[in-house]
C-alpha cells in the first residue's frame, strides 16, 4: 500500500534556487506541453521539482493542474508528493473511491477531476520531484499512457540535471570570480596604505580593518573606497 509522505514545509526559494527555476523553465513547459498532448486522456499535465526541504509547482498546462498542484501542497498529501517521496508510480482511476488522501480527493473532486498519473522524475543519485497528468473522466489512462509518461519523466529527468549541474556550475563560477575580484581589491588597498604610511602587510590590513569599522563598513567596502579614490 503507497502512504502519504509527511507534510513538506512552505515554500521557500532561495536567490539560486530562483535562478535555476528560470534557467530550467523553457524545459519544464516543454516536457508539461509533450505530456499533455502525448499521454491520451490526459486534461493537463505539470511538473513539481522538489529540493530538499523545498518545493515548487514549476509548470503547468493549465489553471486546474495548478490548482490540483497546489492543495497537494497546501495539506502535505496527494499522489504527486507520493510519488516523488517513495520513487513510485501513482495511479488514480478514480478518485470517488479512491481513500489514500481523503483531504486532496476531496479537493480535487471539486475541480471535477477523476483520474491521474505521476511518475517521479529521476536524477542519477535522487529524485528531482515528479511529472503529472489529470483528466475529468474516470478510467482515463491506459497502460500505453502509463509507459508514455514514464519515458518522457526518463527523458526529462536527464535533461533537468544537466541544465541544474550547467547552472551550479556557471553560478559556483562567478561566485569564485566575485571573491578573488575582493581579494584582489583588498590587496591592492594594502599595498596603498603600506606606501603612502610605510607600512607592513599586516599594520596596513589592520589600519583597514579599523577604517571600515570606524565608518561602518565591510572591510571589502573599505578597500573597494579607498582604491576608486585613489
């Protein structure tokens, strides 16, 4: 029997959280597209990735898949969320009868859905969260639909970690060139301080330390004043 996962907590993006959200859309609305129009029966389709203690609904086809999306999130249960936690296929043929997540169901009965499908979305070490389709008929997804979506969740799982590990990368990368961009700022304000006061390395990187506290700055602010001056 497939259990509800715990409740996830709110929603929380981080700035390279955020970024990587915007580096992987194009593909997140394509694979969400594909299934949409390539699993027969299927009413709308989306895709929720899923970091850690975080997640996000990152695309869907319509208003009902975000809605439907979006009470999984709200009570901490439904199949997507199953799926992505136990690495499983979820398969509803209908949700009348269906009692795994009586919150959900009832919600999403409200929107006049019967049927779905999600299948998680597969990185090399983890899952990165879960592919969906809904539909407004009962019975709506045949065993060909179900091998469909698990192909396009393969497919799509590959292209997902390479843009993320891209994008790591490109963002791991300029962090590294802002640091040694400081590191470089902070020593050519040494070497300014050690000339015009004769000076060692030491004294002059104390004499900044000093100057930025006394005007209430970072010692990298300090430096990048007094270098810009100069």
């Amino acid at each position: 029997m497939v259990t509800s996962p715990a409740p996830l907590p709110d929603l929380v993006l981080a700035p390279d959280l955020a970024a990587t959200r915007r580096a992987l859309q194009p593909v997140l609305d394509l694979a969400t597209a594909v299934a949409a129009g390539g699993v027969p029966g299927a009413a709308g389709a989306g895709i929720s990735l899923i970091e850690e203690s975080r997640r996000v609904s990152t695309a869907s086809t319509n208003a009902l898949v975000e809605l439907a999306d979006e009470r999984q999130y709200e009570f901490g249960e439904g199949p997507c969320l199953t799926s992505w936690a136990n690495s499983a296929l979820v398969r509803i043929d209908d949700l009348n009868s269906d009692e795994r997540w009586p919150r959900w169901a009832e919600a999403a009965r409200a929107l006049h859905l019967r049927s779905v499908l999600s299948t998680p979305v597969r990185g090399a070490s983890r899952n990165l969260g879960a592919i969906k389709v809904y539909s407004e008929l009962p019975n709506a997804f045949s065993r060909t639909a179900e091998d469909q979506l698990l192909r396009l969740a393969d497919q799509s799982g590959i292209l997902l970690e390479n843009l993320q590990s891209l994008t790591a990368a490109e963002q791991s990368s300029g962090l590294v060139m802002a640091a040694l961009a400081t590191r470089q700022q902070i020593a050519l304000a040494q070497g300014l301080l050690m000339g015009r006061h004769q000076l060692n390395a030491e004294q002059a990187f104390l004499r900044l330390t000093e100057d930025a506290a006394r005007h209430g700055w970072t010692v990298a602010e300090e430096a990048a004043d007094l270098v810009s001056g100069d």
